[in-house]
C-alpha cells in the first residue's frame, strides 16, 4: 500500500513538472509570424504576376 502511494505520487510529481515547463510563445511572437507570413505571401504574389507579364 505504501509503494502504490509512493508511485503515485512520483507519476503525479512527473507529470506537473513537464507540463509547467513546456515553453508557450507570446503574443508578440504570434504577431511577428503573421506579419513574416503576410510579408512572403506579399513577395510570393508580386513574382507570380511579374511572371505573368513577362
């Protein structure tokens, strides 16, 4: 009985200690990606009708 509380908590402490620790990006990041996103689809469209005029 003793060593079924024991793994418990072990597994418990396991468990609370990777889930606090995983890295979330904020929303500056967020931010910075869909501009970079919005900047390649921009360039991706400027080469596709210079493509089509030439």
């Amino acid at each position: 009985m003793k060593k079924l509380f024991l793994c418990l908590f072990l597994v418990g402490s396991l468990a609370t200690t990777f889930t606090s620790c995983r890295e979330e990006k904020s929303t500056g990041d967020k931010i910075e990606d869909a501009a970079d996103d919005v900047g390649d689809s921009m360039e991706d469209a400027a080469d596709d009708v210079k493509d089509a005029v030439d």
